[in-house]
C-alpha cells in the first residue's frame, strides 16, 4: 500500500498541476488510498503529523494556494525520501500526505473542513511551532 501511494505521488515529479486538476485528477485515487489505509486504522498512529500538516496549510488563507502547495510538497517529500532512501520517512510522508490531500480536495470541492478538526490542527502546528522557537531560542543563546 505505501509503494502505490508512494509511487503514484512520485509519478507527478516533473509535473506542475493547478488546484482544479489536482481536485479532478487525483481526488478518486486518493480517496481510495485513504480508504484503504482506514482499513488498516493507521489514522490514529499518525494523526498529530496529519494535524501538523492541515495546520501548517492554513497560512495560506487561499484553499487553491493550499492544495497546489501542499500537493508540490508531497510529490517533494516523497522524491526526496527516494533519493535518500528513506524508507521510514517515505512511509511517514506517504500515509500523512495521503489524509492531508483527501481532506483538502474534499475541502476544494466544497466540503466544509469540520471547524473542530481545524482548531486541533490549528493547535497542533501552533505547539510545534513554539517547541520550535523555544528550542531557537536556547540554541541562540549559545551563539553569543
């Protein structure tokens, strides 16, 4: 299951989408994806990555913005995760970019985002960032 989804992210490598085309072509397959890894319960496993990524999308206010940009960094991750090797990683990335792809061309084709799903991911990329900035912060304090 990892490989397909893997593979079929990887397959958009040289590929430059817009929103719409990501939405009409992909939204099938990877709704299956998605189907299939709910068969095997991993969202729980995985889901303060897939908050982190929903949460880390909202920046952009734009929902096109969001999937053409969070899509280009799902092809990125996993053909980096290619080049390096990184089976764990890859196995990470495919899984979380899988969810984070069928909840926002859900959300691009007019599914409203349950607005409690998106304070928690709001939440979970807020915590991230500041356990990032507090660890900025100690490592500054030994530049000086």
């Amino acid at each position: 299951m990892i490989n397909e989804i893997s593979d079929y992210l990887y397959s958009f490598k040289n590929k430059v989408m817009e929103a719409d085309q990501i939405a009409v072509l992909c939204q099938g397959d990877i709704h299956n994806f998605v189907e299939k890894l709910n068969d095997e319960n991993l969202y729980e496993q995985y889901e303060e990555n897939i908050l982190t990524i929903i949460g880390y999308s909202y920046r952009l206010t734009d929902i096109n913005q969001r999937l053409f940009f969070t899509f280009q960094e799902a092809v990125y991750a996993i053909d980096l995760d290619n080049l390096m090797r990184n089976n764990d990683s890859m196995k990470l990335n495919s899984i979380v970019y899988a969810y984070v792809l069928d909840i926002l061309i859900k959300e691009y084709n007019g599914q409203a985002l349950d607005e409690e799903f998106k304070q928690k991911a709001l939440d979970t990329y807020k915590k991230i960032e500041e356990r990032k900035s507090k660890e900025d912060t100690k490592y500054h304090k030994y530049q000086y």
